[in-house]
C-alpha cells in the first residue's frame, strides 16, 4: 500500500524493532584492585569522551552464536567471552592469556611482540585466537566472571546485547613483569586514554562532572566499589596480598550467591519517574527478547541520571526502588502506575531527555 492510497489518519504500519547486536566488555581488575575505563575519542558517534570499559562487538571469528531468533544467543558462551578478551587486547594492549608451559602464568610477550599483535589482530590480517596459539598460549576465557547483561531497549534504532565480566589480574608475583598490566590507548583510533584507579574515584570524578560516565559504567562501578576499596578500616593505604585476595573473595561471593546471581541478571533500562531535571531508570526488566523467560533484571536498584545532550551526564546515582516508588500505591496500583509509564513512551509522549536516556547503546556499555 503506498501512502496515497493508505486512508487519512490511519497509522503507520509498525515496523519491527531492530536487532541486538551482541557484544562484550570487561571489568579488568588490577592487582592493586583498580577498575581499568578507557576514555572515547572526542569524535565518536556516541559517548564521545565518556570512559568506558574495553569491549566491543563480537566478531565472526571470536566463535559461533545461536541464531537472532533464539534466545540463548543472550547468554554467556565461548564466543562473548573470545571477543571481551580479544577487544580488551585491541583497544587496551593488555593480553589476558596464559602460557601453554606454565597455566598459572599470564602470557608474557615483548613490547614489540604485542604492538606488531595488536596491530594484525585489530586490521584482521590474523585471528586472535591463532595468533595467540601462534606464541604458545591460549586465551584466558575460562577466568572471566560474568557480571550482568545490558539489553538495550526495543525502541531504539542502535541496539545492543552486552555480555559484561569480570577478570582479576594475578595479584604481585616477583615473576610477573609490570609491563602487563600497563593499558596504552590504541592510537586514537577509538579511545585517547587508558587508566587504572579505584572504582570509588571514577565514581568521584563522574559526580564532580570531571568524567563522563553512562549509567552501565556508573552502575557496575557502584556495585564492586563497596568490595574493592583502596584502604583498609583503619585507614592505611597500602594493602597487603591478604586483603587484597580478601575484597575480590567477597567480591566473587556478592556476584555468585545473590539471587539471582549477578551472571544471570540481564538489564534493559526503562524511564521510571522524572524528578526535576534528573531521570530514574527503573532496572527491574530483561529487554524485548527475554520477555516470558525467567531472566531478569535487577528490582531492588534505581540509578539517577541527568542527560545534558553532547556534555554527556550529570547527577548520576544509584539507590534503592522502595524509595521513589509512588507513594500510597498498593502493588496492584503500582503494576498500573508503572504499565501506563511504559505506554506513553511507546506511544511517543516523551522529552528530550527520556529519548537520550535510551539512545544509542553502543558495543562498550
């Protein structure tokens, strides 16, 4: 039917929403327990100048992936953790493999060795996983810890399925060269900067507008920087080997015994309220594909957010949902308190800023 025969003031037909595209990135942890953010060239298309974790789509050659259709292809498998390894290597230079001869060791390669790698590996002249064969070590997929999924929501032209995880660099070993843990930025291509600190100072930059962070970033940081914190109780500042082993055991222990377990838990945000010029993003929902699964998100967290166009964000928090859930509601009242928000974004009754809230979700969440 063309336009001028479809009947005055009949709708569009509605057009299907647009694939997710699955894609991984890493919560690299250093052995001082620091949280590794890469900051986005100033050109980038989307989250220019944010800082994000390495990470990016996964590739054809990073291994294969059940079909758009089905719904496995939202869970953790063999090629999201290939390719968290692979983009953290191209964009970061970090190399999270282990030696053939000696498993409990990283791999250890020459600076020139890892240059003339990343460089091949990220022109595709050679697969990642050859390569890494090809000097005698196999990547280190099986230490990845997954750390939630973000599904971005249905609505949105750009969408993407991030697998996150968590991967601890050995703690200090006489016999581990400092050189591997040195993240370098790859040129520019798509990042300027790369740098270790503890998760509650990139949380103190981003609230001091010094930073930009996405609430993806800013949510997962919360979350580990109650476990990975630079001092002890009593104030010091220079942690031994045993506590440092003692906040990522605890850490560890959060992720996996929580139900559900963090690894489980898949995230699609949606506008819940607005207050003043900040927005909360309700947590609770899966995303589009995993509806009438048991997958879930997280119902017990909010994170605020103000979104101030190409200056990024502002005023980002997290807290818990009991305290901005309409007050005087019973849960029924709720349930359609929070129905009739979801229909009025559908329908398009929508600002600026719930728009940019859920726009355009990029590989690195």
């Amino acid at each position: 039917m063309t336009a001028q025969s479809r009947k005055e003031g009949s709708p569009e037909p509605l057009k299907p929403p647009p694939k997710a595209s699955p894609s991984a990135s890493i919560l690299l942890i250093s052995p001082s327990n620091e949280i590794l953010l890469l900051r986005r060239v100033k050109k980038s298309s989307s989250f220019a100048s944010a800082h994000v974790f390495p990470g990016g789509h996964i590739d054809p050659g990073d291994g294969p992936l059940p079909p758009q259709d089905d719904v496995r292809l939202h869970e953790d498998n063999t090629a999201y953790r290939m390719g968290a390894v692979r983009e953290c290597f191209e964009e970061s230079g970090i190399l999270l493999a282990k030696s053939r001869g000696s498993q409990s060791m990283l791999l250890q390669l020459t600076e020139e060795e890892r240059h003339q790698g990343r460089h091949a590996v990220h022109n595709k002249k050679l697969r990642f996983e050859d390569w890494v064969h090809s000097h005698g070590g196999f990547p280190d997929i099986e230490s990845l810890h997954p750390f939630t999924r973000w599904l971005t929501p249905a609505n949105i032209s750009k969408r993407f399925s991030t697998q996150m995880y968590l991967y601890f660099l050995p703690l200090a070993h006489p016999g581990l060269p400092q050189m591997l843990h040195i993240p370098t930025s790859d040129g520019g291509t798509e990042h300027t900067e790369a740098e270790f600190l503890p998760p509650v100072e990139w949380l103190s930059k981003a609230q001091a507008d010094n930073i930009i962070l996405f609430p993806p970033q800013f949510f997962l940081l919360s979350l580990v920087a109650d476990f990975l914190k630079p001092h002890t109780p009593d104030g010091a500042e220079t942690l031994s080997t045993d506590v440092l082993q003692s906040q990522r055991d605890a850490l560890l222990e959060f992720v996996k015994t929580s139900d559900p377990p963090w690894g489980e838990i898949c995230i699609s945000p949606s506008p819940l309220k607005k207050e003043r010029k900040e927005l909360i993003m309700g947590l609770d929902e899966p995303g589009l594909e995993l509806e009438g699964t048991s997958r879930r998100g997280d119902a017990e967290r909010v994170i605020w957010v103000q979104f101030k166009g190409n200056e990024g964000t502002s005023g980002l928090k997290v807290g818990w949902r009991r305290d901005v859930e309409p007050e005087g509601l019973n849960d029924e009242e709720n349930k359609e308190y929070l129905e009739t928000r979801r229909k009025e974004w559908e329908s398009g009754d929508r600002d600026e800023d719930l728009e940019r809230a859920l726009r355009g979700r990029k590989e690195n969440l």
